[in-house]
C-alpha cells in the first residue's frame, strides 16, 4: 500500500501548492484528476522523490527517498524518449540497468517486458522511427522491469489520437494488473472504466478520494465526468 501522510509542498516559501494531502492508495488503478494548476504534477513528483515536502510517504512501509522506495516504483512522464537513437533493445536494457536488475537477468527480464507490453517485433527498430504509439508501449515495458509495486504516468496519452489512447490504457490494464497505477489525465472519458478510485485535487487540496462506482453516483445519480468534473472543482474544503 502506497500511505501519503499530511503531505504539503511549495516551490515558495508560503505558498503551498500542496497542502495537507493524505491518501491511502491500493492496488487497482486510481484516476488523478483536477484541472491545470491543481497540484497533480507536483504530486507525482513527490511520490517519485524528485520533490521533497514536509510530511511523509511510504511504499509498503518503506520512505520515499530511500533506494529500496525507488526500486519498487516506476515513472512515466507524458513523452517517454530518452535516448531516441539507441534501439529499443538498448534502450530497455539500460533502464533495466538503472533499477538495479541483476546483471545475468537482463536479457531474460528485457524480452519478458518486451513481450508483455507488445513490442517484441521492434526490439532492433532505432526508438525515433518507431510510431508515437509504438514509442508510448516502449515506455510500458520500461516501467514494468523490475517488477514495480507502484506506477506513475503523468498525462501519459497527451497528443496521441482516440484509437491509440484506447490501445494504450487496455495494454496498461493488462500489464499491470495488481499494482497500484496511478495514472494522472484531462481526458476523463478514456480511463473512467479502468479506475477503481477517483482522486480529485482542486487548489492543492483533495475534493474527491472515492471508489470509482461511489464517484459516478455521488450526484445521487449516475453523472456525466463532465458535471462530476464542475462539481467537484467548487468542493475544496476536504475530502468529499
């Protein structure tokens, strides 16, 4: 489990733009939602440790921070090309390297990614001639070596057309079943029959941390995302 404990950050002294966030995350699939400036970015980036606020986070009891947090956590921002020169092949087998995969285990551990995530008839095509869907399914196999407990995709789907989002968020439910994936998106429509939970921010603070059925109905009736989406921005005083 995933525990974010009283967490509040500011890129400026004063002036949060996180405040008092505490979450206790599954595994399952959990929408971040909330409009530009809500803090979701900022979020992410202190559950990957790239920022660091008062409070505490822990992975299974482990604090974020630490080596053994980073080995069982995986990030995958909204353009995934780092190295888009090598081959595909290279270029798992360097991130493999990063998460500290064993040395003898990284062909095996590269080729069962490569497999799960569907790219194994292009693991000797050069990255930037790969389509941007085939590039987005590359960054799917790089987040799953090592075997993560947790998964962090920011906006992961931005600029790719209704056909490849819908292929990517099917791979992502296939791919990592069991671990707590906490996907961040404006498109709504795409993941809300992923989610198993909804979390909203609005101004740095939660509005919304509920069971994706309990979000759907919590108008008294089954609404749109678009009408959850407006109510739920005028709700900022805690957690609904």
């Amino acid at each position: 489990m995933l525990q974010i404990k009283d967490l509040t950050f500011g890129y400026k002294k004063n002036v949060p733009v996180l405040k008092n966030i505490s979450l206790s995350l599954s595994p399952g699939i959990t929408l971040l939602a909330g409009e530009n400036g809500s803090g979701k970015s900022t979020l992410m980036r202190c559950l990957t440790g790239m920022l660091h606020g008062s409070g505490e986070i822990t992975l299974e009891g482990v604090p974020c921070g630490s080596v053994d947090y980073a080995r069982m956590l995986s990030y995958l921002p909204q353009r995934f090309d780092v190295y888009p020169t090598l081959k595909v092949r290279e270029i798992l087998r360097f991130v493999a390297e990063l998460k500290g995969v064993a040395k003898d285990n990284v062909l095996t551990e590269t080729e069962r990614v490569a497999q799960q995530a569907n790219v194994t008839p292009f693991l000797n095509t050069v990255f930037k001639k790969c389509s941007e869907g085939m590039q987005r399914r590359v960054g799917i196999a790089a987040a799953l070596l090592g075997d993560p407990k947790l998964v962090i995709l920011d906006e992961p789907t931005a600029g790719v057309d209704p056909q490849e989002r819908f292929r990517f968020y099917q791979s992502i439910k296939t791919c990592f079943s069991g671990k707590i994936v906490l996907i961040s998106t404006h498109i709504l429509d795409d993941i809300e029959s992923l989610a198993s939970t909804v979390v909203m921010l609005t101004k740095g603070q939660i509005a919304c941390d509920l069971p994706y059925e309990a979000f759907v109905h919590s108008l008294g009736r089954e609404a749109t995302m678009n009408e959850l989406w407006s109510y739920y921005q005028e709700h900022t005083n805690g957690t609904v």
